[in-house]
C-alpha cells in the first residue's frame, strides 16, 4: 500500500526569525517525517536562497527550475511565492482582506483549495487565526473555533482552552471546547479518557460566574471525563488534563503564566543581589535552570492549534525556534493521521443531540 | 490634643492557628502601635488561656474580671465572647445567617455599632466578605465592594482588583475598582499618582471583552491615571500600580499567581532529582531561596482589603502568621487615619456626575 502523503504549508515569513528558522525547521521536519511535504509560503528569493544554504549543509538535492517551481530536498520542499506580510502591529482582520497575497493569507488558501492539510504560522496570531478562520471555515458543528494551549504541570502535560479566539463565550462553547481539546489530548498525546475541568473560583457547582455555572450543568450531562469545577491554583497540580475556559480568562492566564519565569530570574538576581557566595551558588544552579527553561518552553509542544476550523491551523510563537518549527509539523502531521478534525464533526452532531434534549 | 484611639476587633476563631496566631498578632500590634486597642473575638476559654500566656512573656500587665470583662495588655486588649465558629466548607451566605453568634459575625457587628472602627478576619474568605457586606453595608456612591490584593512586581507593590468579591461585573464597577484601590494605593502606600490599568488581552482599547471594551472608555474619561489595557504577562512588570479586572479574572490569576511558587519549587526538586553536585549547589541556593518566598509572601501587605464597605474589612489569609495578624493591624490603622472610605465616598460621588455627563 502506498504510503500516504502529508502536505503542510508552513508561513515562511511570520515571527521574528524569518525565513531562516522556519526553513530550518522544515527541514528538519522532512528529515524527521517520511511521510510530510512542506510548502514553503513566502517571498520567493530569500526563502530559496535559505533553502540553498540548508541544501549546502545536506546531501539531499535541489530540483530545478525557476520561482516558485523549485523543488529541494529529494522534491520534499517546494515555494509558494507570496511578497507581502502582516505585521504584529496590524489589525489582524484589516490586513488579511486587504493584503490578499500576504504569506499567511496565501497559506490558508492552500488549504482551503486542498493543496495542503495544515498550515503553520509563526507572525502575528491575530492574523492566522482571522486567516484560517476565514478561509478554513468553521468545522460542521462547531460554533466557535478556539486556541488550544499547551501547558506542562506537576503530573502531566495539560492543555487550556480557549486562550484567546472568543472573548465572550457562551456555555454551549465553553462546551465545546472541552470535546475538541478531550479530542486533541487523546488522538495526539495519547490520554485515554482526559480529565476535564471547568476554570472557576471554588470547587461547588455554584461557584463561579453566570457562564461557568451554566456551563458546568452542559459538562455534567455530556459524556466526557467532567471533573467539574477547578481554581487557578489547581493548573499547574494538574488535576485536570483540558481546562476549559473563555479566550479572556485563558489568554490571561496563558500570557501571566508566560512571564512567571522572567519574574522568577528576576527575584533571583534581586536576591542574589552580587553576593559572592550566593552567585557562586546560582552559577552552580545554572544547569538546573536551563533544564527547567527547556521543560517549560512552548517548543516542545510544537505550537497552539485552533481547534474547530475545517483545516488544521498551528499557531506558533513569534520567537519559535527551528525545533519549534518541527514539533508543530509533528502535531499537524499527528491531527492529520489521526483524522482528529473528523472526530470532532462526529462528536459534536452526536453531542449537541444530547444536550438539547 | 489627645490621641486618638483605634479599636480593631479581630476574629480570633478563623483561619488554621486560630486562635493562638491571632493573639500573637494582637500582641505585636498593640506593641507596635499606642493608638491601637484591639479587642479579639472568640471563644471565651481558649482565647483568655492563650492571652493568658502571652501575658507571661511580657510585663504588661492583664486586668481584672470574668469573661468578656477581662482585658489584657494595660487594657488594650478585651475579649468578647463568640462561641460560634465557620468551618471553611460552609455556605458563607447561609452561615452568617444561621450563626449570629459566629466570631466573625460578632466582630462585624461591633463594627457596625461603632464599637470598633475596622475587623480581620483570616477563617473563610466568603464568610468575612458576605458577614462585612451585610452588617456594615456599601459606603454612599458605590455599587459593589471589592477584594483588592496585593502583589510584588518587578518594579514596585501593586494591586490587582477584585480578586473575588464580584463575578459578573458592569463596566461601572471596574471604573469604581479602579478609583477604590487607587485611593488605597495613594493613602497606605503612599503612590503620588498610582498607574491604574485594565487587565485585557491587548494593547489596544478595542481589544477585550465587551466588558472591558466598555470600561476603557469610563477610565479614559475619568481623572485617573489610566495608562489604558495592560496583559498577562504585564502584571508582574509592574506598568501598572492598580491591575482592575472583575472578580473572576482576579481571582483566578490570584490563585494561579499564588500556586506558581509551589510550581517551580516542584521544577526544581523535579530538574537536581537527587544529583549530587545539582544538590550541593540547591542547598547554597537556600538563602536565595528563602528571601524570595518571604519577600514574595503575602505577609508582608497584611491581608486583602474588602474596600467600598461602610467600615473597614481586613480579609487575611487562612494560614496568616502572627506577623500576617499585625500588618493587618498596620494596614487597618492607616485605613482609619487616612480617612480612606471618607475619601473613598466623595470621590464617587463626584466622580459619578462626571461619567454620567
């Protein structure tokens, strides 16, 4: 049997290090991944001009011809021109209608037409969500496609859903939500019944705002693994594998929880404070730090998707690194194989049945 | 001119010391200030035993009579009996209501007859707010009474307000959060111009929930120093003095905030895993480690104001220290001195004809 092909459209323009790392990471994603294609969508000659660097640094061959019909690495990279970006200080919904060509907008397209299963950006996360959401489409079902974060904890890997797609929820969303990431953490990292929590300020039912309390009757009722009710000190015990949550709260959340270790070696350096011996201790300290720097970083879980889109949407760090890069490709390509977008159509057309009874 | 007397009635039966810490720290209190006389509210027999023996370290001298009667300390300290307790599981609405003789009932009420001018309480949370809510009332002018917190930053103290008092919230009342805490921030920590900013996922004034999109537009009307919507990640920075959200973000980023020191305590044990020379360096680290948790602790600023009572409501947490039990005192002191709820009142009520222009 003919082993399936995996295209992926990677925005070679977005975040910080463009196109360099994106390139980088594709390659190392093609070199990791058998089965995966990477379109490359960006401004034709510095994104091939990467690509001939990292070709130099290999033994794989580039193809032949011009723009964007070159080919690299055994046929396994190509380049979709696109000479315009978005930048982060662009309104994100203004600047995909107005700029048609820009790499990500270009991007989302591939995969609206079917050139591609999932598209990868790194820049402006207002703009490949407005992107995907509005090329994509929603997913059958789904009311609102929301952004899925991955977090590490105590126990295990968790995730936080939405982190900033919908600022006002309603409850059946909140809902939802808890079934695309239960979906997610199952088919992609392998739980087998995800514990489900429902972000609030006591543990009681009636704890909690009008939203979270009319969500926790729908949770109750569905059939996924509702623990009910957790607090925001409960998300790193990870007692909950999806914590569920409106895009405010979770972006909050998710953006506090970010500069925890800035703050962190800040505090150090104020108590370290040039004491002689207590900098010879922190320098001692340094490898532990830098392991835990390296536990902690959004890396290692290749970006965040939007879930509930008809397409698979990553949206990565405007600081991602080239293995960044590559564990993003790893997810897309998982979601992709494990037909999770289809599973999440099924659950929900079943689901919403049961919750209008 | 005679000085004045303040009298601060503290629950002496809540939190997980009780009632040893809270005489303790009644102890220090009225060691540390001579216009505070404090009258500890609680069950008759074990708070005089442990008065009793506070009074054997020192040379003050204790008074004379039965039960309630007795004072302590050349009478700047009394007793009145309270034999009802509220476990931490209760309903608070429903427990104040069932228990009129409860300890944090009782001192409420002696707030309310003006008996004492302010109260801490350090058992349930619920319970001291719902208990200050109904027997001191809402000062003239404001909708809702709020828990403000106070957090350590990069740059200076800050207050995240409401941590919990108000889950769904108008955009008046972060507007009133904003003005409350500022005049807090500016009477007790003496801020000149305290920077008051809207927790929000973005920048810009159009970004948020409905909620807040509709309160940035109260802020930049009003007198404040508002330096518009401030994010997650910006908390700890310390861009602003005064962080207004409703009482679901805060309290939710509060308990996250507080669980984060636990969290990389974990990291670390989790990253030097019994490693010889990664142990040596963690065991030369302790100093740093310990002058980190205690600048960091919560401690240091004397419990959570509930501001916007008609009274003054001092909300500590369950395991309070003796130390935590006297900066409150600290904290309640100032709160009479600088007339803050006066201050508080004129300002609202001068401050609502202008946003109703």
């Amino acid at each position: 049997m003919a082993e399936r092909i995996i295209r992926i459209a990677i925005d070679a323009m977005g975040g910080d290090n463009a196109p360099k790392v994106l390139v980088e990471g594709a390659v190392e994603a093609v070199n990791a991944y058998d089965d995966v294609e990477i379109v490359l969508v960006g401004e034709r000659t510095s994104v091939s001009s990467c690509l001939d660097a990292e070709l130099g640094k290999s033994d794989a061959s580039g193809g032949r011809g011009d723009g964007s019909e070159r080919v690299w690495f055994d046929n396994r990279i190509s380049l979709v021109h696109a000479d315009e970006t978005i930048g982060m200080d662009e309104s994100p919904a203004r600047a995909i209608r107005r700029k048609k060509n820009a790499s990500v907008v270009v991007a989302n397209r591939l995969c609206k037409s079917g050139k591609v299963s999932a598209v990868i950006a790194a820049g402006s996360t207002g703009a490949a969500m407005a992107s995907s959401l509005l090329q994509m489409g929603r997913l059958k079902g789904v009311q609102r496609p929301a952004i899925m974060s991955v977090f590490p904890s105590k126990k295990n890997t968790i995730c936080v859903i939405d982190v900033g797609a919908n600022v006002d929820c309603k409850s059946e969303h909140l809902y939802q939500f808890g079934v695309m990431a239960s979906i997610y953490m199952k088919q992609v990292l392998g739980y087998e019944k995800p514990r489900v929590g429902l972000l609030s300020i006591g543990e009681e039912r009636k704890k909690g705002n009008e939203l979270t309390i009319e969500a926790y009757g729908l949770f109750e009722k569905s059939d996924l693994n509702f623990i009910g009710n957790i607090e925001g000190r409960d998300v790193f015990e990870g007692i909950a594998d999806v914590v569920v949550c409106d895009g405010f709260v979770g972006n909050v959340l998710l953006k506090f929880g970010e500069s925890m270790f800035g703050f962190v070696t800040y505090m150090l350096k104020r108590h370290i404070n040039g004491r002689p011996l207590r900098k010879t201790a922190a320098l001692m300290m340094k490898p532990v730090f830098r392991d835990i720097r390296k536990d902690m970083s959004p890396e290692n879980y290749g970006g965040a998707p939007l879930l509930g889109v008809d397409g698979i949407s990553i949206i990565c760090h405007g600081n991602s690194s080239a293995r960044a890069v590559r564990n993003a490709v790893k997810v897309a390509r998982q979601l992709v194989i494990e037909g999770v977008n289809e599973k999440i159509k099924n659950e929900l057309s079943h689901a919403s049945i049961k919750t209008n009874e």
